[in-house]
C-alpha cells in the first residue's frame, strides 16, 4: 500500500511540475502574527469541561514554488488548557510550537483564500493550575480529579492542525492574513495507566492576524 501511494505522490508532483506556467515566480515570505486560541481536554470517562482561552504568537516562513501551492513552518508560543466551571478550576498549558503545513491559495495576485494543513509538535515549557474553589483532595468529593495538583504526563504533543484564511497582498511585496485553524493532539495528556482516564486529548480553534513581507519579489525598473 505504502508502495502504491508513493508512486502516486511522485506521479502527482511530476504533473504538477509540467503543468507549472513559465512565468510564474517563485515566493518567499516572512512575517509575524498573533492572536487567541480557544481549548478544551476530550475526557473519557467524561469530564465536562468548557474551553479555556489564551493568547498565541510568532514567526512564520512560507515558500510557493509553485502555482497556489507550497508549505509553510511556524515556530510560536501557545497557550491551550481547558476549565470546569462546574468545581471552579482551570489548568493552561504553556507550549513553544512548530507546525510544518502543506500551503494552498486561491484567488488573483491582491485577494486570495488559503488552506494550511498539517502536522504539529509542541514542547511544553510550563503550566499553571487556577482555583475558584478550594480544591477537592478527598475522592469521595463530588469535585475531586485525579490530576488535580499533578502535572501532566505528555511534554511532547504531537497534533493535526487545519486553517483557513484570508489574505491581502499589496504591490509592495507586504500582505496581511487573516485565519481561523483548528487541532487536535493525538497523545493523552495523562497516563491511561496511572489515572481513571482512557481519554485526555486537548482540542480546539485559534483565530490570528498576520503581517507577511515578499522578500524575494522582483522590482520593476524605473523608466
């Protein structure tokens, strides 16, 4: 199986190449971008738990080599977690994370619409426990978890992270974007085999603004 969608992946990119316009020029850009992200932990046995909000920023580099198509990598800080209003507590989760996408564009040169797809991994560099409550210690209270007061057990996440935006490119070379991308983290944050949770994987949406620059894109000479 692995054999047959190799040969059609080679077939596919060699297609794509000869079909690729003589004129169309390859496009590097750089930039920056910020915004919030909305997460939640998928519980099994269930918890009820609502999403907890935070912040995300970073650097981003996208090469189009060829025409609405190319990748693009992102190193940024992100912050995801989940809450339970219902026993007053909330835990966020602090990552430096990297996704590595498949890029695709449509529209003309000014407007154009995007789809970015791919895998992610994420290092965990901090987390923080928050209390409206005092937190319960006993398992017969209705409020105890488990892990409350525990750290998590995954500090490398692994996802699968989806966007689309919206963009617009100026004759400058600069481009501002617009993209609401969701995930999902493939490892449980806490060990099946320690806690009474077959299930605990985070979830949810970011929505960003971002600031590209072209800086491979061609001058036309003064006359």
């Amino acid at each position: 199986m692995k054999k047959y969608l190799i040969i059609l992946l080679i077939t596919g990119c060699a297609i794509a190449s000869s079909a690729q316009p003589k004129d169309f020029q390859t496009e590097l850009y750089f930039g920056a971008k910020g915004g919030l992200t909305f997460s939640k932990v998928r519980f099994y046995p269930n918890v009820v738990s609502q999403f907890e909000q935070g912040n995300t920023g970073g650097i981003m580099f996208r090469l189009i080599s060829e025409p609405h198509i190319g990748f693009q990598i992102e190193v940024n800080y992100t912050q995801k977690g989940w809450k339970e209003d219902s026993i007053g507590y909330a835990r966020k989760l602090n990552y430096i994370s990297i996704p590595i996408m498949t890029h695709i564009n449509m529209g003309n040169k000014a407007l154009r619409y995007t789809l970015n797809l791919g895998p992610e991994v994420a290092f965990m560099i901090s987390e923080e426990e928050k209390f409206l409550h005092p937190p319960a210690v006993s398992p017969s209270d209705p409020a105890y978890r488990a892990y409350i007061g525990k750290l998590t057990d995954t500090q490398v996440d692994f996802l699968f992270t989806a966007g689309l935006g919206m963009e617009y490119h100026m004759k400058n070379g600069s481009a501002f974007s617009l993209e609401g991308r969701a995930f999902y983290s493939l490892p449980n944050l806490f060990n099946p085999k320690t806690y009474p949770y077959k299930v605990s994987q985070g979830n949810g949406a970011i929505a960003t603004f971002a600031y590209m620059f072209q800086f491979n894109k061609k001058r036309k000479a003064r006359k």
